[in-house]
C-alpha cells in the first residue's frame, strides 16, 4: 500500500510542476522511470504516454480559467504532431548525447533571455487582444514535436519560450502549451506504443497522481504573479537544460 502511495504522491508533484509551467512533466518522468530501472527508451516512451494525461487535465484546468489561445494552440499541434512522430521515430537510429548537449546550450542562453524579458499579468492583457505572428506559429510547433518524440519532454520547454517571444504573457503561454501537448504528446507515445516502448504497468501506477497534480498546479499558477512564474521557468529551464548537458556528455545525473 505504501509502495503505491509512493508512486502516487511522485505523480501529484511531476502533475504540479508540469501544470505550473506548461512542460507536460515529461522532463521529470523520464529520470524517475529511469531511477526505477526502466530502460532507457521505454522510460522515454511511456514519459510520452503519461504526459498525454498530465496535459490534458492541466489543458482542462486552464480552459476552466479561460487561459488557452485555441487558435495558436491548433498552430502549434498541427506541425508539433508531425515533429513528434518524426522524433519517436529517429530514436531507433539517433544517440542523443550530442543532441542533448547543443539542445541544453541553447535553452540556457534562452532561459536568461526570459528572466529578463517583461510580462504582462492576465489582468492587464485580455487574451483576445494579443496579436502575434500566426505564420510564425507552426514552425515552432514543428521542433517542439521533435524534442518531444525525441527526448520524452511535453514539447512545452520549446512551446513557452517560443510563445513569449511571440508576445504571449506567461500565464497564457503556459496555458496554450498545456493544450497543444496533448496533441503533440498523443503523436508521440502512439508511435513509441507501436515500437514496443511504452511500459502500461508503470503507466497506470503513476496517472492518478499526475491527473491530481495537474490540477493543483494550473490553481497555483492562476495565483502567482507573471514576473514570479516568468523568473521560476527561467530558473527551471535553466536546470533542465544543465542536466541535459551534463547527460548528453556522459555524466551519471538522474
């Protein structure tokens, strides 16, 4: 029974953290099933399955709070979705140590980019007046779906940056990643299944918690305030990506 509400409160608090920032949680979920001894790419692809469910209740949460930008999010999904495929894919023939190392450089110069960018709290910024570039939208949502089916993140570690370099405040940005990864995540763990990757016993025992704690992250973001959620993401980014570097470099970081 213990063992189980183990699994369970390791659910809530990856759910917490992925509503929070619109990740998906695929980030913390990989190194976990990973620490439990599942192998490697089956750690990736049943990350992919789970984040399926952690973004959907975290999507559901924001819609409640009227957050989500459907429109950039259907942008963004529609090429993330082929980017996912595309990334699950090249995991058969593709070692990601190189990958991860330039992938982690670029998150860190853009996670100081963030921390010093301004932001708008929802209250100052009605969502339907946000105007940004829609023709830029899908090319982002391309190389979020490839890091995504890649890597087993959610694809919001590209969605949130992207989207607020576009003019998105935070809060919002988190909310329309949320939505988008559930497409982006469904596309990948549906080729991850077919490739034998995904582990549904580990999936079952972590989905109630990361449902639970998706819900209670997205409550927590409606309070804080967008320069506080703003500068936590940078930091958060900032320490997804030294560990990315430090694994594709060899080192032995969970």
């Amino acid at each position: 029974m213990l063992k189980y509400l183990g699994y369970f409160t390791v659910g809530v608090f990856i759910g917490i953290l992925a509503a929070l920032f619109g990740l998906g949680g695929g980030f913390l979920i990989v190194p976990t099933l990973n620490l439990l001894g599942v192998e490697i790419h089956h750690a990736v692809g049943t990350s992919s399955a789970a984040v399926v469910f952690t973004s959907l209740s975290s999507a559901l949460a924001y819609s409640r709070q009227k957050r989500i930008h459907y429109k950039i999010g259907l942008l963004l999904a529609s090429t993330a979705v082929i980017g996912a495929y595309i990334g699950a894919w090249m995991t058969s023939f593709i070692s990601a140590g190189m990958l991860k190392v330039i992938f982690g450089a670029t998150l860190i110069i853009v996670a100081i980019r963030i921390y010093r960018k301004k932001t708008a709290e929802p209250t100052e910024v009605r969502l339907e007046d946000v105007k940004v570039d829609y023709r830029l939208v899908p090319i982002g949502g391309f190389f979020a779906g490839i890091a995504s089916g890649l890597l087993g993140v959610g694809g919001g570690i590209i969605n949130v940056p992207f989207l607020t370099w576009l003019g998105l405040p935070i809060h919002y940005a988190v909310a329309t990643s949320s939505f988008a990864i559930v497409f982006t995540a469904t596309a990948g763990a549906i080729k991850h299944y077919t490739l034998g990757n995904v582990e549904l016993h580990w999936l079952v025992l972590l989905i109630p918690g990361l449902i639970v704690g998706a819900q209670l992250g997205a409550r927590i973001a409606k309070r804080t305030k967008a320069k506080n959620l703003k500068n936590a993401f940078a930091v958060v980014m900032a320490l997804l990506a030294l560990r990315m570097i430090l694994k594709g470099l060899g080192y032995p970081v969970p």
